[in-house]
C-alpha cells in the first residue's frame, strides 16, 4: 500500500480502498446465496441418483429371481423326473431321448432370460447330466461343496472359457427313493458377471457417476470406461461408510482432494452394493458457472472503478511519485536521475526545474569524480612497479651459487625465466592482458622457484576457451606466490600447487590450491575480514590488494576467496562477476570484456 511522503495514504489508494469496500457486502451475500444453492442441489441429487440405483437393484434382483425361479420349474418338469428315474439297465436309446428332450426344454429356458445363463440337471441315482454348458464336466464331487442358500461368486467354465459367475445350485430329495437328507436331483443356475457389466455399461450412459457392485472380499464389478485402479481405491472407502447404514445411504466425502457425492444400496438377491461415485465438479458445474460470471461482472465492475482512479493517479499521483522518487536519488548519489515528462499540466513545471538541477549538481560531481579516477589509475601503477626486493635478492644469491658450481646451462636457463618475467611486470603502459600472458608469467615464476626447490610442483587445468579473456595485469600471480611463501615455508617433503580455472553463471573464477602448511580456522577468518579493509599494512600486491583491484574493476559482486583446500593448504580463487550492475549513485567501476 503507498503511502505519501508524511506517511499518510495517497489519493489513488484512498479511492481504491473505497472501491474494494464497495464490493465487499456484494460478495458475501453473493457467497452465502451460492453455499444455500448448492446444498439444496445437493440433497436433490443424493435423492435423485438414489432413486435411480434403487430402480437398478431392482431391475438386477427381478432378473436373477427369475433365474432362480427356473430352477424350481425345471425340478418340477416330468422329463427331469424321468431323468433321475432311469437307471442303468435301460436301453441306451430311452435314456438317450430323455437327456435330448430335457436339454431342449433347458435351452428354452435359457434362451427366454436376456442374460447369458446356463442351467444344469444332474442326478446322482442315475449319474446323468443334462446342461447348457459343455465345457463343465458334472459329477457327484462337483456338487459336494454347491451352495443352496445364497448366490456364490467364483470363477466358472463356459463355453467362452473359464468367466467370474454367479451360481447357485437347488437340490430336490425324494425320501422313497433314497435315504433321509440325501439329494437325488441338483439344479445349478449359473449367470455371468459380463451381464451386470452390460447393465452398469448403460446405467452410466448420461451420468457423470462411476458405478460399481462391490462386496467384501471379492474385487469390484463394475463398466468397462471405468479405472480399475480408481474403483479399487473407492471400493476401500466404501468399506468404512456402509458401516453406519448396511443397506443403503447417501453421504458425500472427499477422496483424493476431490469431493464425492456417493450413493450406495444393497441387492437384497445376490447381497452385493451397488455404489455410486458422482464426482462434485461435474455435477454442481452449472452452479459454478453462475458463480464465475458473477465474479467476472464483478472483477469488470473493479476494473472500471480501477481505471477512474488510474485517471486520477496519472494525472497527480505519479508526478508526486516522480519527483518523490527523484529527491531520494539524489540523497543516495545518482546524480544522473532524471524523471520523464508527464502530461503538460501544473506538474510539468516542477518536473522540468527538478531535471536542470540535477544536470547542474552532475555536472560538478563529473569533475571532481574524474579527478578521483585518474588518482586511483596512478595509485594501480605504483603498485604495479613495486616489485618484492627480496624475491630479486634471492635469485641473485641462487645465481652466484650456481655459478661458483660452474653450472653454465641452469645459469641461463634461469636467467631466461627471469628476464621474461620481469619483462612482464615492468611493463605499465598496458592495464590489460589476455590469461594466456598471464599464465605464462606465472610460469616463468613457478619454474624460478622449482629451480631452487625440486620438491616444488605444479598443475594447470584451465579450460582452452578461457586462455583469450581479458584482466587487469598481475592479478592472478600474487595468488601463486602467497602460496610459495606462505604455504611452502615449514612443509616438509613435497610442495603441489593446483592451478584450475572455469566458467561460472555471470563470469569466471581461478584457483590456486597447495597442499602446504594451510591456517587455523581463527586466522583464516581474520584474513576474510582484513580483505574488506581499505589500507593496508604494506605497499605489495599481497591478496588485500587483488580483493581491492578486482572490487575495483569489476565491482562489489566481484572478490576473492579464500576457504580449506582438499589438498590439506589453502584454496585461493578470484571470483569475478561481469554482469555487474551500478548502484544509485553511480559507479566508477570500468567494464572489461571476456575476450580479446
């Protein structure tokens, strides 16, 4: 929220805050008519599709009473009498058309049902069979373990192969004929669960429900367009909302962060649930259509009010914003803020004399800044010139060594190094150089020490594309020879310095590594912090003097570190960003880029 320059709020959010309270009383009562709405829909679509799986189980139990119905009449039918009366020394042929008659009469029954069934006749007296199916083989063991009293579900052999069936099997006893409790004629009806599928196929025509039968135990029945997986994990729901009510009921839940309406009512025949799974978002879609054009008129409405009060913005507000803005520019140093002209009203006056002044104070500010540049160029180069004494002490002392030693070839194969190395350093005019110069003055002065200490050595591992970017001279170098001298000094048996550099997001950085004697966690954080420090303790080009160089050049983003190295010393890196950008006062740093 904006506030003015005494802290109060400005116009435009004023008239934005009224607006807004304008429409808040709209949307509640809107949102409280929509929650009544849609509970009322609701329970008249619980109602309703309660009613339609009703008359479902109905249809479901109607037929397969029918069935059942079927068993007794073909019990009851005189051929299938004459079937359990025979015996085996009849003739063949009269026994023969008994079983022809039976199975045609069979296949009349079956044939008047629109399901798929099968109806079998099987006496154990006579040990005949008469059935529909021909691929079931009937004997006394199969109908040992037959259920009479319910339906059973299990896997069953057709004529289309082995299907999930519903049978059930009705046994007549005749006490004259047989003992007392032993059955002499069965009667199994069997109906498989491809005929419900078929129902539940067009139950779902026009529903956006996702019905199945389910009963514990067994895995649902339920349409082909339906997920499997989807069903299975709804089926365990199931299983802890019957509990309330067994037989039937309406309730609605959220089941995978999607609410349900959820229907469900018990076959009283076969004693499986029909349920039924409505997802919320299709079937309330029409309310929610209503809702969302109520809130587009309504977000039009603040659009509107919105544009009034962007007229008024435009016009007072943002001039003040302007200036505002340009005052606190000019506090912070960026002497180059300059606001653009507006429409040419009360304000284009203010904002036109706010622009000359700024040109006046930048103007002098350019002066004395230039002055300041040029001070700090100079100051770069005396620091470039000062060379260590003591590193050209030393290598005088190592070449009178050498020759009183008489070692001719060292002399000039030192000497050489030597030269090209302060051939590099001396040279001033040039601020600039590509890596590859560099590097190869770091070389010359790794291979002036590895000739006076063969235990030192070294590595480079710097990508080939990176050999043609631009620095500024001696940058790199004095983070080789800190780690000569101070990682060196008091290491005992081999000396290893890793060179590496790559490419990173917005620049690049180069390490230096050593397995020397490294530093103390205490002092490595005191020398952190000594590299923000302005001054320093001498006039070399030690690390402090690399941090400032490289915040000088390349900006605050841009520095050293200095962390534990793997090896067992220090790991020394310059890191420079070059995607550097000024701050509000302006920047006196100089952009380079990344390649010649």
């Amino acid at each position: 929220m904006r506030r003015g320059p005494a802290g109060k709020m400005n116009i435009f959010t004023k008239v934005m805050i009224v607006i807004v309270l304008m429409l808040i009383p709209i949307i509640a009562m809107y949102n409280s008519s929509n929650k009544t709405s849609t509970r009322v829909v609701e329970q008249e679509l619980l109602q309703i599709n309660l009613n339609r799986i009703h008359f479902f189980v109905e249809q479901l139990d109607v037929e397969v009473n029918r069935l059942w119905r079927a068993a007794f009449v073909i019990a009851a039918d005189p051929d299938t009498l004459q079937l359990q009366l025979r015996t085996s020394s009849e003739p063949d042929y009269s026994s023969l058309e008994t079983k022809r008659v039976l199975l045609q009469k069979l296949d009349m029954q079956s044939t008047s049902f629109e399901w798929e069934n099968d109806f079998t006749v099987y006496s154990p007296l006579s040990d005949v069979v008469a059935s529909t199916n021909m691929k079931q083989v009937y004997d006394s063991a199969y109908f040992k373990d037959s259920v009479y009293d319910r339906w059973d579900y299990r896997v069953a052999l057709t004529d289309r192969g082995p299907e999930k069936a519903f049978v059930r099997v009705l046994n007549t006893p005749f006490e004259s004929l047989t003992k007392l409790g032993d059955p002499n004629l069965y009667v199994e009806v069997t109906f498989t669960a491809d005929n419900l599928v078929k129902m539940l196929d067009r139950f779902m025509q026009g529903s956006v429900g996702q019905p199945f039968l389910y009963h514990p135990g067994f895995d649902p029945i339920m349409s082909r367009e339906l997920d499997p997986e989807l069903i299975n994990a709804m089926a365990k729901q199931f299983d802890t909302m019957k509990a309330d009510n067994p037989s039937e009921g309406s309730v609605t839940i959220t089941f995978q962060d999607e609410p349900y309406l959820v229907n469900y009512v018990a076959s009283s025949s076969l004693g499986w649930y029909l349920v039924d799974f409505q997802p919320m978002q299709k079937v309330l879609q029409p309310i929610n259509h209503s809702k969302l054009t109520f809130y587009a008129a309504g977000l039009l409405l603040l659009l509107m009010g919105s544009a009034s009060a962007a007229l008024l913005y435009r016009n007072v507000q943002k001039p003040i914003n302007d200036l505002i803005r340009g005052v606190k520019s000019l506090r912070r140093g960026a002497y180059d803020h300059r606001i653009k002209s507006g429409p040419n009203n009360e304000f284009h006056y203010l904002i036109e004399q706010f622009n000359l002044m700024s040109e006046d104070i930048q103007t002098l500010i350019d002066k004395v800044y230039a002055e300041q540049l040029s001070a700090k160029e100079s100051s770069l180069k005396h620091l470039q010139a000062q060379i260590n004494p003591h590193f050209l002490y030393n290598n005088f002392a190592y070449i009178q060594s050498m020759a009183q030693l008489d070692r001719t070839k060292v002399i000039i194969a030192f000497t050489q190094h030597l030269s090209q190395y302060y051939r590099y350093t001396t040279r001033t005019e040039q601020q600039l150089t590509m890596l590859a110069e560099e590097m190869d003055l770091i070389r010359n002065y790794l291979e002036i020490h590895r000739m006076q200490s063969e235990r030192l050595h070294f590595h480079e591992q710097i990508d080939e594309d990176m050999l043609s970017i631009l620095l500024p001279r001696l940058l790199f170098q004095p983070l080789v020879e800190n780690a000569i001298v101070h990682g060196m000094e008091g290491k005992r048996g081999q000396f290893e310095i890793v060179i590496t550099g790559r490419r990173i997001e917005g620049g690049w950085e180069l390490i230096v590594e050593d397995n020397g004697v490294g530093m103390k966690q205490g002092d490595l954080l005191a020398l952190r912090h000594s590299l923000s420090l302005q001054a320093s303790a001498d006039h070399s080009l030690g690390l402090r003097n690399v941090h400032q160089r490289l915040k000088h050049y390349y900006g605050a983003s841009s520095g050293l570190v200095i962390e534990h190295s793997s090896l067992g010393g220090l790991r020394v890196g310059l890191v420079i960003k070059t995607e550097v950008i000024d701050d509000a006062g302006g920047s006196d740093r100089r952009r380079y880029t990344l390649s010649s």
